[in-house]
C-alpha cells in the first residue's frame, strides 16, 4: 500500500548515526544518500527516508504517529530494542507480546532522539483459516453459475432427442 514514508530531522548526518545501526539490525540499509539534505532505507528500494523538513522549518516528530519495520522474529524485535537505546533512543516499550493488538504480535517501541516513535514489529501468521464474508455478488455469481449448467445439461439432451425419427445435428 505505502511507496515509502519520510520522517523529519534536524540534522541528517547526526539521523544517520542512529539510524544505520537500528535499521541493519533488521535487514534493512541505506540505499540512497543526498547529503547533507536526505538519507532513504529500504530492502533494495528506498521505503524509509530521514531528511531536513522540505518547508526549512523545525523538524518536529507527530504526536501519536509511529512508524512501524517489519522484523523477521522476535530475536530481531529484540535486537533493535537493544540497538536503538544503546544508539540513543529512549524506550517507548520492551520487547515483548502484544495481545491487545493480536496473539501473534511481538514489538518492541522507541523514540529516535528527534522524539520520532518508532516499533520493530515480528507477526506470526497463524494457522487459522481466514473468515471470508459472503457477498450478494458472489451469491449471485454462484447462483448463474448454477442456471448456466443446467441450461447447458437441457440443451445437451434436448439435441439427443429425436426429431421426426432421427437426432438433432448441432
């Protein structure tokens, strides 16, 4: 859904510090740098970009605004809780479960020290089958469906039904 988000800082080069670490914790490095105004992260394609404010105003961090990494397990969580205090963050969350968001849900949360809120997120899907909600068109979809295959099976044995003695030719 997201092309990429970008966060506001005061200075890049200082954002970068904290950043390249915290972030290679979780598989993720810089891929693009325009420095002293941008730095982007991703797996590959720029996803995460640290820059000066585009309008030279304050950089300020959005109240109740979090950006979200996804983490490959909960050892990563982990690492990046760890990675980022040790970097300069202040600690918004330990790593752990959160089963008011899932029982599969295992994240940890940080401030950047621009006081951006951050959260290294690990998910295990689970096994249950999704619940899919029925719908008119599908019902109705179905429901031709089914008229279309009698149709076919009427005219199927209507044209092996003899007519003046012999079978109808299609």
């Amino acid at each position: 859904m997201l092309h990429h988000v970008s966060i506001g800082v005061a200075n890049v080069e200082a954002a970068a510090r904290f950043y390249d670490p915290v972030l290679r914790v979780l598989g993720y490095r810089r891929v693009m740098e325009f420095l002293p105004y941008a730095l982007a992260y991703g797996d590959g394609a720029p996803e995460f970009w640290v820059q000066l404010p585009h309008n030279q105003q304050p950089a300020s961090a959005g109240n109740g605004v979090h950006i979200g990494f996804a983490a490959a397990s909960q050892d990563a969580v982990r690492a990046f809780h760890q990675t980022a205090l040790a970097a300069g963050a202040t600690d918004e969350g330990a790593p752990g479960p959160r089963p008011d968001y899932s029982p599969n849900y295992f994240g940890a949360f940080v401030r950047d020290p621009e006081g951006n809120k951050l959260e290294a997120v690990f998910f295990a899907m689970s096994t249950a089958k999704p619940v899919r909600a029925k719908t008119k068109t599908k019902s109705k979809t179905k429901a031709a469906a089914k008229r279309k295959t009698k149709k076919a099976i009427a005219r199927k044995s209507s044209a092996r039904r003899p007519v003046r003695g012999r079978t109808r030719k299609r």
